[in-house]
C-alpha cells in the first residue's frame, strides 16, 4: 500500500493549494522557523497538520497518535487558525490550557499573522465571583490564619482583575480553603438571580468565547457542557464546527465523571460552608440552622476515614462490610435530614438559603440512590455466589448476572425490555416531614407520586410510587390490618367488568410469586373494619413508578415495598391527601 504524503494527502478543489500553505509553514524557512529559536522541520509534523486540516474541511473524524518531539500542537493549531470555523480546542488539564493559551497560541497567530480571535474559558470554580467574596468577608468565619491572610490578598485582586482567573494570583495557593469561599460551583451560583450578576467573570469569559474564532477549554468543562445540553439546562460552550482533543486518552475516565451519578464529601463539606456564611447574614435569628452544621461536618468525616485512602475505585460490597460503615451512613443521612428539614423552612430570606435547600435535597437522594443501588449489588452477587455453588438453570444465572453487573432487581431482569432505573428522587430517602401528622403515619401523595413514612416531627422516610388512574384512587384513611409476603391476588368485581378481556382470565386468583401483579409485599388497607380492596403493594412493572397508571392500588417497587413492610405494624394509619 502506498504512503500517502503531505502533498497529496488533502484531495478536493482547494487540496493542493492546502498541502502547498501547510508546506510553505512548516517549512526550515518558512514563517514557523523565522519566529521560533531553534525550530526544525519535521515531515510527520507536516503530514499531521495536512490530516487535521482536511478532517477540519470534510468534518470528518480524526485520530492521531503522535510521537513525542512530533510537534503535535503546532501541527493542530496552524491548520485550525487557517481554517476559517469556529474551533474549540479542548486540553486535558488546566495547566496545558494555559500553556496553550498564553504561549502556544500567540506564538502561531504572530508567526502566521492571521487576524483570529481568540479566547480562554475554564469552569467557573476558576473565576472569582463578586457575591461569594462579599459573603465571605461579611461572615469572616474562615478555618485559619493563612486562610484569613489569602482572603484578604484575594479581596485586593478582585479590585485590579479584568478577567477573575484565580490562575492569575500565585501568592494564594491553588489549594487554599479561600478560595471555595470566593469561587461558584454550578450548585450555589445563583445565576440571572445574583444581585452581581452583570459584573460576573464567568458570563464575561462566556460572552468572549461567543465572539472568538477559536476557543480553548479543557475536558471538564467540555463533558459539562454536553451533560447540560442532554438534561436541557442550557450550554457552556457556544456552537462550533470544529472540535480538537488534546490528550484524548483522558477522555473515558472524564466522561464517566460526568454520565454517572456521585455524591462526594467534598460536596457536603462545601455546602456546610455556604450555609454557614448564608446563615451568618441572612438567618442570624434562626440559631438552629447553625447548630446543625456540626454534627452534619463530624458525620461526613466520620464516613470518609471510613471508606479509607485506598487508591481507585472500591467496590460497594467492600465499603458496606467495613465495621461501622452502615452506622455511619445512618447518621449522615440522619445530620442531612435534618439539616433539609431546618433549611426548608428559611428558603424565603434569601436565594443562597434557597440555592442551599435544593442542593441538600439533592445530595439526600443521590445518597439514597447511591445506597439502594449498593444493597442490590451486593444481595446479587450474594445470589450469585450461591448460585454457582448450587448449580441453577441457565435463565435464573443469567438473571442473577444481569442483576450483579447492573444492579436490577432480580425479578425484573427479564421483565421488561425499557430500562428500570429509577429517576432519583424515587428511591428511598430522608427528607423533611412536609405533613402534621403523628410519628407513624403513612402519608400518600398520589399527585406528587410520593409515600411518606413519617420518621419523626422533622424528618419522613419517601418513597416513589405508582398511583391509581382518574377516578379510581383511594382517598381518606385507613388501617393496615393485613400483611402478606408473596400475596396471592384476584381481580375485583369492578375492574372485571371495567375491562373482562384483560381480567376475566384471572377471575380465579393468580397465586403468590414472582409473576404476581401484587409484587413481594402487600399492606391491606381497612376502613371500619372493613376491607376497602386497596392495598400498597410491590409491582411486576417497577417502569411504572411515576405513573398514574393502577386501578387505585399504591404500587411501589417490591425492594422499597418490602422496607417499608418491615418497619411498619399492623394498626398503622394511613392518610391519602
């Protein structure tokens, strides 16, 4: 086979006149070389930039390997700048994007003195933002002395900055817990809402990056920007024709980061300091959110020595055999609760208060999510495990494997061909108690598509549910006077007769297991002593949840249906609002 040279490498009408510039370029006298010491030709440089540049013109995909002393980032950016499109540059680390914005680049645009534009967009954890430095140095609370001197050398930067970039004050080190003082994440910025919002660096560095012919990012803030696009939260980065990855091996390990669900530490201890500064000057009255944040800092810490320093990823099985592991996630789901449980209450005095309420929420469910997710992993691979040991058929092993790599319900492996997870806010979870009844209580809220387990005057047990079609919903209350596992069922006189093509055949009763359209678990609700044939059940159909869709029934998932089984006695009411 024949290889294939810088010449002829670009075909088309403008190929030749392509190949000749990029020639004329890289050439040992060319403009490269008269504006760089010691600049040598390198022909793989060449065939580089030549493939660059028609996978720029033909909007096709290229992969590149290139050797070390290729000159790989001249061999990208002359033919990006020459090629007319809007290009995004995206690098694999902050450090190489500011090499390539403050070295690289302006050495290329003033060696081929094209007039491009260009600009330098990083996450806004980079930029300094005008509303949390106000709030920080109100609150004056910081951890030490070194963290109150970088406060103050910060507060002076912001009056001379023109472009907020942290990365522009190295006397303030990049760690320093300053900073998570003065800087936004995408959970307390408030956006359009800031009272500082027209003088926001990030929105200035954005509006930059919309103007520019070419713009450089690293690989965070580009997966941030498709994960927002995909959720319909709006974008980072304006539209481009051209994309180009630098150190695109890092690209999987990213990507997973930002498509996959994570709750951190860091992320708790963060928002314990928001709240604290919040609370320090808006909600000085209410000295109970205070209190709060102490022991939600010693739970979080306590559940961080114990899941270790080992490096990588662990198993959810090894971080739930730990001693004191499952304690430690009680009580920090506990401290969270009821933290949520103090916040919603002051969500009306100010937008960080608010900003705070919905972020604890969410980091409530995320744990939760996390969890369940982790007790089914880990009941699979116990299925699994026994299963070898005792030889089952083909489909029971294929259902356990299913459930172990995962993490469906056994039950549901095979059940049906959509995908069973569940939207977050459906799996268990603490949340503040939103009702005024006794501890005990089952509250159900079909038309949110919640089950309330009241815990406490402060803190409710939820779960998602699936709630019955117009008109056939249970309302009022009622009495569990009746548990069933593996409930057998029948179908009602009325639903026969409302529809006897699908109901007659079961007129007879369908037996308990696996098939059964009751689930695992049934909780029989009375009314006067009396059967009123509405129960909470588990479901053959856990895509439901959500849903209106039963014929009056609370169907939950047969996992969450045989918890709330297990912490409920007979006699407990029920209310459905």
């Amino acid at each position: 086979m024949p290889v294939e040279t810088a010449e002829d490498a670009v075909t088309g009408p403008t190929s030749d006149s392509m190949a000749a510039s990029l020639t004329r370029i890289f050439a040992a006298d060319g403009p490269l070389a008269r504006s760089i010491d010691g600049y040598r030709q390198r022909p793989q440089q060449l065939d580089m930039a030549v493939q660059v540049a028609r996978a720029i013109r033909e909007r096709k995909v290229l992969i590149a390997e290139a050797g070390t002393g290729t000159g790989k980032t001249f061999a990208y950016l002359v033919p990006a700048l020459l090629s007319g499109a809007k290009v995004i540059v995206s690098t694999g680390t902050k450090t190489l994007q500011d090499q390539l914005f403050n070295k690289d680049l302006p050495t290329v645009r003033a060696a081929l003195g094209t007039p491009v534009s260009v600009a330098l967009l990083k996450g806004r954890a980079n930029y300094l933002c005008h509303h949390r430095l106000e709030r920080a140095l109100a609150s004056g609370r910081l951890p030490t002395r070194d963290a109150t001197r970088d406060l103050r050398a910060i507060a002076r930067f912001a009056k001379t900055t023109k472009t907020g970039d942290r990365a522009e004050l190295a006397s303030v080190a990049e760690d320093s817990p300053a900073w998570t003082m003065v800087t936004s994440t995408r959970d307390n910025c408030l956006g359009s809402q800031c009272p500082q919002f027209r003088e926001c660096f990030v929105m200035q560095a954005r509006r930059e990056a919309l103007a520019a012919d070419l713009v450089v990012v690293n690989h965070h803030l580009f997966f941030a920007d498709v994960m927002l696009r995909d959720e319909g939260l709006g974008e980072l980065l304006p539209n481009c024709n051209a994309v180009v990855f630098d150190e695109a091996h890092q690209l999987p390990d990213i990507a997973s980061l930002f498509f996959g669900e994570s709750v951190s530490t860091g992320q708790i201890i963060q928002l314990v300091r928001d709240v604290q500064a919040e609370a320090a000057t808006t909600a000085r009255d209410f000295p109970e959110l205070d209190q709060s944040l102490p022991p939600l800092e010693r739970a979080v810490r306590e559940l961080r020595l114990l899941a270790g320093n080992e490096p990588g990823r662990l198993p959810a099985q090894r971080l739930l055999e730990r001693d004191g592991f499952e304690r430690a996630l009680d009580e920090l789901a506990a401290a969270l609760a009821h933290t949520a449980a103090l916040l919603a209450t002051q969500v009306k005095r100010s937008e960080g208060l608010a900003s705070a309420s919905t972020r604890i929420q969410d980091l409530s469910e995320r744990l939760a999510g996390w969890r369940d997710a982790a007790h089914r992993q880990v009941a699979a691979l116990g299925g699994l495990e026994r299963a070898a040991r005792s030889g089952p058929d083909l489909p029971t092993a294929l259902g356990l494997l299913a459930t172990a790599a995962f993490g469906l319900p056994i039950d549901d492996a095979f059940a049906h061909p959509h995908s069973t997870k569940l939207e977050p806010r459906f799996l268990p979870q603490a949340v503040a108690n939103p009702f005024n009844e006794p501890v005990g209580t089952i509250v159900v809220a079909p038309r949110d598509r919640y089950l309330y387990l009241i815990e406490s005057r402060p803190i409710a047990r939820r779960y998602g549910i699936g709630v019955g079609k117009a008109g056939l919903a249970f309302r009022g209350t009622a009495i569990i006077e009746r548990k069933a596992k593996w409930p057998a069922w029948r179908p009602t006189v009325n639903m026969i007769k409302r529809d006897p093509k699908r109901y007659t055949r079961y007129a007879g009763g369908v037996p308990g297991g696996p098939g059964n359209p009751l689930g695992s678990r049934a909780l029989y609700l009375y009314r006067d002593g009396r059967d009123t044939l509405y129960r909470i059940h588990g479901t053959t159909e856990p895509w439901t949840i959500g849903q209106a869709v039963s014929n009056g029934c609370v169907r939950m998932v047969n996992e969450h249906v045989e918890d709330l089984f297990e912490r409920v006695p007979l006699g407990t009411r029920v209310v459905v609002v």
